[in-house]
C-alpha cells in the first residue's frame, strides 16, 4: 500500500496509518549526505512509521535551512523522503554604491556566494543597507533585488542587489521650546544633529545632517549642559523631527523646562575610618566648594579626584556616590560624598605585551608597580606615561584584569615605534642651498634603551659630523651616562668656523620626572676669515681651546614623546668654562615648555603649548670671548619666519679710508618664547595642524635692543621616519637687512 505525506511551508500531514520501516531513500538530496540527513530526521529502520515521528522528521529536516518542499512516501515499508532544496546564491553582485560604501555592506549584509537562496534572508540584507545608511544621514533608501539562474541552472542563481541610496535630510532649525537661559549656541558643541551651517560641506562646519541614532541621546546632552549650571529641575522632552520630504529638509524641536539653579549649601564626606581620610583638607581641594553655582561637570571631576585619593591607598574598586538633597525653599542642595572602598587590591602578576624588539626589563623599570605591590592609582598613570614619555612606544596602554576580590592582573601593552633610521637626503634650502646629509640613529639600539647616533652633514655652508652614545639607564639603575665626539666646518657670512671635540655627561635620576646631569667638555676651535671691521670690534681670527664643566637639571612630567597633551619640559644649565683652556667665562641656557590638552573641556583634542627659552652670559672681559660663543636667534628653534642666527644685535664699525660696515656680534642675553595651537587633522595618519606667534628678544646688554616676532602655521605628521614638521612662518617686524625666510621643515623633533 502507498501513502505520500506533503509539507509545504509549515503544514503537517492529518493523519498515518502504522507500517514497520524496512528501507529509507532520499530523492532531491544535494547538499547533504543520506546517512546525516538519516540522522537528522530521526526516523530509523525498524520503527514504526506514523503521523508523530513523520512529522518530526519533516521539521527537523526542514530546520536545517536547505530545503524548500519536503513530502514522505511509504510503500509497503519502503520509506522515500522527497527533498526539493531552495536554490543557492552562485554569484553576488551589489550595484549603486560606491567603493568604500560597498566594503562596509560586505561586511554587514549578512549573505554571501554558497549560501541558500532565501527570502527572510533577502529582506535581512535589504534592512541592513537601509540601516546603515541612515547612520549616514541618508533616508529612504531602496534596494531592489533581481535573481537570474546560472547558464539554465534553477538551483544555482545570480543575485543583483540594486541599491537606490535616499536623499539626506538637513536640519534648518533647531528649536529649544520654553528656554530662556540657554539657545541653541549653548547646547551645539554637546548634541550630535546640528543646525547647517553656511559651507557646511567645509571641513569644520556643520552639514546638518540628520543623526538618527544620536536623536534619542541628544535630550540628554541637553539636560547636562543645563546640569552643568545648576539647573538640576531642568527636563528636556524626546526629539521633534519635522521632516520635509519634497525638499528632504526637516525642524528639530526640544521642548525644555528649565526650573531653577541651585547653589552649593554643604559638602561632606562620608567614609570608614580605615580609611584616615582628611576630609576637611579634600573638600577645600575639590572645585565645587560652599557658595558656588551647582556643576556637575565639576562634580564629576571632584568625584574622579576623591576616587583617586582612596585608590592610592590600594583600593582599586572604590567607588564615591554623590547624594544630593535638594532644599526646594532657598534652592540650594547639600552634597554628601557616600564613599564604598571595597576590599584592598595588591598586583599579583605584571604581564608585558606587544614589545617586539624592547627588553622586558627596559619597560619594567619605568613601572612603579610590580608583583606583591598593594594598587596604587597615580604609580599606574605615572607609570602609563613614563612609558610614553620614553621616546620608545607609539603608544602604551597598562589593563587591569581582576582575578578576585583582592587581586589583579596589569597587562602592558606596547604598541612600538620606529625607533631607528637610516638616512639620507638631497634637497635645497633657501639659506644653505644644496644639502646632503646621511646618518644612522636609533634612540632604542637593539632594544636595550640605549640612544645612539652617527650622522655627516654638509651645505653650502656646513659640514658637520657627529657620533653618540648614551645609556639612560646604567644597569638598570637611577644613573646615565653617555658620550660624544663631534666636528664641525661652518662657513657664516663674515667668518668661517671650525671645532672639534668631544663631551661626556653622567647624570642621576630623583624621583619620578627629575634628573641632573653633569657633562665635560672639550673643544678646539679655530675662527678665520674676521676682516678689520670685526677686529676693531673685539674680535680675533685664532685658534682657542675650550674646556668647560656644565652641570644642569632638567624636569618633564608629560605624557607623551612627540605629541604631549599635558604636563611640562623644564630645564637650566651652567656652562663654567676655564677649566683649563683659554676661555673664561658661564653661560646659562634655561627653556620652560608647557602642555595643555583641552579635550576635557571643549571635548575637542586642541593642544595648546607655550615654549620659552633664555640665554645669559657672564665673562669679564669681551675681548676674550670668541663671536662663536655668543647667544643668536631665528630658525626653527627660535623665532620661526627668520634665518638661523640672523637675529642678532649689530654694530655700525667705522674704519678711516675703508668706510663703514654694519657688522653681526651676537649677544649676551637672549629670550625667546613662543604660543602653538595644535589642531587634529587626520587622526589615523597621526596628522595634526598648527598656528604660532613667536616672539624673541635679545641683546648685548640688556634684552631691550633687539625685538622680533613672527606668526605662522604648519603640518605636524608622526611618519614612519619620526615627526616631520612643515612651517610656514610670517616675520611681522622685520627691519632693513634681516634675514626672512618663509618655508621651513624638520625631522626628528618632538612637538
């Protein structure tokens, strides 16, 4: 006897009369083999064949994804499973999009050649294109869909996904319904879909664009810019979306309630007394103190330091609760600092990552916490940025894996740069003309720490070579010590110049950001070329042999190598030089650079730096100090848009039948400073722009004699080779016979 059961779609078969299975067979079984699909269906030789396990059998087979029709024959025992398999996607194309759109759709669509052709999938994929352009600010997005058999194959399709990309909706107007105390200005830096902007195609203004999964977060952001001048009533309803789809421009109204600002009444702090916190003394640190408008930015920050305080104490998991208690009848509010230190936390493994040619013990030793250390929240950052302030790592991160209650895990992670370079180059310069130059340097030799370089210059007017070594950390320890033998050819305007000698400096680390050093110096250097109007100056063509000891220290607490965001390089230095030798006299040299990132508080990475520098020298007799030894300004160094040296105090020398000339004596004192903003460009690339005013003094005797200024703009770029800086720089107050130059770059110097 032959009885068929049908499933098509979900429909089950009514009803089975019993029959013993003698043999199973598959008809229309491509994509998998008759004992798995055996396996799959749960029927089995023997059993009794009925409308329960039947139907089991047709579910489980058609849960697999590959089948589209499934009916069961049964003669006489002999059981057929009939399989009709839904086609498979032979080939996929997507069309309508662009090449960067496409590589993103690839990723997301959730199909792929090989798999099963089917429509729940389809639709999937659709939602997905229209999904992800939306994040794009593109509505309406349609994707049509076109399916055609592979050379008269019905199983094997080609699948065009056409993709019609909507319009973008612009947002004209945003709309702030009941307030009063902030407009839209107030609240545009924070929110995510703003108003357009004339030229909002321009980079750094506003598009307009619509945001629509920023809209259900933007309420929020408004409400904390209320927040965060005490308006802690305020309520900012859901987003009002009032689109115009004939010309896809569209209103966006908020409708606020804003209430009244409430003033600090009180600030407490509650804590166990383990904990032998100063609470008097943390209140008067804290930026919100008693009488100030409410800010709960502020109260963020008073939070994150409070944390802080208690983490040094080996706390890792403390967290502070600030409870407020509003008073309705003057409106101000009582804050209690609810403090919860949790369990003490030690370090119970120190884990290093990432570091590919550095030592493991070259990053250990600028770690302050180790295995058995109890945690300690400033010896992690200190730590973190030590390991970026060493000039070794693109960046450095310290993760802290819990083990348990009392124990954690830090994980290093280095991520290294280029380190050393060989070099060479050919180019031309505006004052040097023709320069060549080759070197060999790396501030990491073979992972050791040690800084070494060996580098030949030459220019029209220079020929210069030097080689260093220097090991930063003798043995591990607190001490550096480091050497250099030098030579150098120079031919300036009015004379011609040539040294040689070598120097050798040890110095010792104290504390966390401090170092002194003491170096000794030896140098042989012979002036030529001075004519009569240089010698009735006071200066002499000659051989003169400096040996001179220089002691100095120097501070930097930054956070990073080349591009620092916070924190301060600062240093000074004593030239004593008569130790031996036929040069008498001290020069000091002392710089000041400071670090300001302002992401914190505009929530935008502008970097604002300002950098000073200033030169004294005392000698008794200036007869007897050669002009290679004076102070000179302009350059890179200096004061940017004016030539190396070129800023210099000047002489009018008269001799009697060979006229006058204006000569250059360099000075004795010197002060140049200067103000940078550091704007992001191209963050993946390590891109940055930036804008100066430089201004430097300097003179003979007093730093009134001779001013110059300049204003300027530039590329900052971390390469391959080491941060590349291009300026281009405007001198403002140049007089008759400076030297300007408008085009500069460098290679190899920290931001």
């Amino acid at each position: 006897m032959k009885k068929t059961l049908f499933l098509v779609g979900l429909s089950l078969p009514l009803a089975l009369s019993g029959a013993t299975i003698k043999s199973i067979a598959y008809k229309g079984l491509i994509h998998l083999s008759s004992d798995s699909a055996t396996d799959i269906s749960g029927l089995r030789v023997g059993d009794e064949l009925n409308a329960q396990n039947s139907n089991q059998a047709i579910i489980n087979l058609y849960k697999q994804g590959y089948f589209k029709d499934i009916f069961i024959e049964e003669n006489d025992g002999n059981v057929v499973i009939n399989l009709t398999e839904k086609p498979s996607i032979a080939r996929l194309d997507i069309e309508g999009v662009v090449t960067n759109d496409k590589k993103t759709i690839d990723t997301i669509l959730g199909i792929k050649q090989g798999q099963m052709y089917d429509q729940p999938g389809i639709k999937k994929a659709k939602e997905r294109i229209r999904q992800y352009y939306e994040t794009k600010g593109y509505f309406d997005t349609v994707t049509d869909v076109t399916t055609e058999p592979m050379h008269g194959n019905p199983n094997a399709l080609h699948v065009t996904m056409t993709v019609n990309r909507g319009e973008k909706i612009t947002i004209e107007k945003v709309n702030l319904v009941g307030a009063e105390v902030l407009d839209y200005s107030d609240i545009e830096p924070a929110v995510a879909n703003k108003e357009y902007e004339f030229m909002g195609w321009m980079w750094g203004r506003n598009d307009g664009g619509v945001k629509i999964f920023d809209l259900p977060n933007d309420p929020n952001k408004i409400r904390d810019e209320y927040l965060k001048k005490g308006y802690l009533d305020a309520s900012v309803s859901n987003p009002y979306l009032n689109t115009y789809f004939d010309n896809y421009t569209a209103d966006l109204t908020y409708y606020v309630s804003e209430g009244n600002p409430y003033n600090v009444n009180s600030i407490s702090i509650e804590a166990p007394s383990e904990l032998e916190l100063d609470n008097e003394k943390i209140i008067d640190s804290l930026k919100l103190t008693k009488g100030d408008r409410l800010n709960s930015e502020w109260l963020k920050k008073d939070i994150e330091k409070i944390e802080n305080l208690v983490a040094d104490k080996g706390y890792a998991y403390v967290r502070v609760y600030p409870q407020t208690n509003k008073n309705e009848a003057d409106k101000t509010v009582d804050i209690i600092y609810q403090v919860v230190p949790n369990d003490k936390v030690y370090i119970r493994n120190v884990v290093i990552s990432g570091n590919d040619r550095t030592a493991d013990r070259v990053i250990r030793r600028e770690l302050y916490l180790t295995e058995g250390n109890l945690y300690n929240r400033t010896d992690l950052v200190d730590s973190k940025n030590a390991l970026k302030r060493s000039g070794y790592f693109e960046d450095a991160s310290i993760k802290e894996n819990r083990i348990n209650k009392d124990q954690v895990d830090l994980e290093v992670v280095v991520k290294e740069t280029s380190t050393g370079s060989i070099t060479g180059g050919i180019g031309y310069g505006t004052s040097d003309g023709l320069l060549l130059s080759a070197g060999v340097s790396d501030t990491n030799v073979f992972g050791t720490g040690y800084k070494g370089s060996v580098s030949v210059d030459k220019s029209d007017d220079t020929l210069s070579g030097t080689i260093s070594l220097t090991n930063p950390r003798v043995n591990d320890s607190e001490y550096s010590l480091g050497g250099s033998i030098y030579a150098n050819d120079y031919e300036w305007d009015d004379y011609e110049e040539k040294n040689y000698g070598f120097s050798v400096t040890g110095g010792r680390k104290f504390g966390r950001y401090t170092n002194v050093f003491l170096t000794y110096q030896l140098e042989q250097s012979k002036i030529s070329g001075l004519d009569e109007f240089y010698t009735k100056a006071g200066y002499q063509n000659g051989k003169n042999l400096k040996s001179s000891i220089i002691p100095g220290i120097t501070f930097n607490n930054t956070d990073d190598y080349y591009v620092p965001r916070s924190g301060i390089i600062a240093g000074t230095s004593f030239e004593y030089a008569g130790a031996g030798g036929d040069m008498e006299f001290v020069k000091n040299k002392s710089n000041f650079n400071y670090y300001l990132g302002l992401d914190d508080y505009i929530n935008y990475d502008l970097i604002l730096r300002y950098k000073a520098n200033f030169g004294y020298i005392w000698n008794s007799d200036d007869d007897k100090l050669p002009i290679n030894e004076k102070l000179f300004l302009g350059g890179l160094r200096s004061i940017r848009g004016f030539d190396s040296r070129s800023v210099t105090p000047k002489k009018n020398i008269t001799i009697a039948g060979k006229g006058s000339k204006v000569i250059d004596t360099g000075g004795k004192i010197a002060f140049n400073n200067s103000v940078e903003l550091s704007i992001p460009v191209i963050d993946r690339l390590k891109m940055r722009a930036m804008v100066f005013y430089d201004y430097g003094m300097i003179g003979e005797d007093n730093l009134n004699e001779i001013k110059r200024s300049s204003v300027g703009a530039g590329i900052e770029w971390v390469t391959p080779i080491g941060p590349l800086q291009l300026i281009y720089a405007q001198a403002l107050d140049d007089k008759p016979g400076d030297d300007t130059s408008s085009f500069e770059f460098s290679i190899g110097r920290r931001f």
